[in-house]
C-alpha cells in the first residue's frame, strides 16, 4: 500500500511538471539574476530606507514580469485574487472616500501592486 501512495504522489508531481509552462534557461538566468540583485539591496535597504522595501520588490517584480505563470495548482489562488480584486474595485463605487490625488488612490496601488509581486514570486519559482 504505501508503494501505491508514493506511486501516486510522484505521478501527480509528474503531472504538475507537465501542466507548468516551459520556461527555458535564459528566462532562469534573468530571474536569478533580478532576485540577487534584489537581495543584495535589501541589507542596504534596512539600514538607509525601511520603507524603500516595497517599491524595490516592486520593482524586482516588474523586472520578473515574464516569469509570469499560472499552474494548474495555482488557479484557485489566482481566482480567489481577482475575486478580491473586483470586489475591491466595486466596492469603491459606494464608499464615500474621493481620493483627491493619485497617491491617495489605495485601488489603483493594489491593481497594480498585485501582478507586480507575484511577478517576483513567480521569478522565484523558475
């Protein structure tokens, strides 16, 4: 029995493999490099500008956008996100709160905070 188990779990592992899009070595070399380059700046970022952190891993993720891929595994998650997301967005259709300048606008900060970093999530999966 516990043969068949691991069987299973290593054709379900097989599986996920195939299901991923192909991403090839020059596309992993990017991604290393880019995640390096990020964590090299984050001890400087620590000790000139704690709140440097998100517009640099921003940033990263922009630099990751072509890492961008959505498994088989990941599709609940991505459609729990752009359920938030439109909720999010409709939700600012009753709220009271007009944003007088762009900085103050939090739905656009998430629209385009989300593909960002899971740009770098995803540049760290490769």
């Amino acid at each position: 029995m516990p043969e068949q188990i691991k069987t299973e779990s290593l054709a379900s592992v097989a599986q996920a493999e195939l299901d991923a899009p192909a991403i090839g070595p020059g596309l992993s070399r990017w991604c290393g490099r880019v995640l390096i380059g990020f964590g090299c700046l984050l001890p400087l970022l620590a000790w000139l500008s704690p709140l440097g952190f998100a517009p640099t891993l921003a940033f990263t993720g922009l630099l990751s956008l072509p890492a961008l891929r959505a498994r088989r595994a990941d599709r609940p998650v991505v459609v729990v996100v752009l359920a938030g997301l439109v909720w999010f967005s409709a939700s600012i259709l009753w709220s009271p709160f007009r944003p007088d300048e762009l900085e103050d606008a939090t739905a656009l900060k998430v629209l385009a905070a989300v593909p960002l970093f899971a740009g770098a999530i995803c540049a760290a999966r490769c």
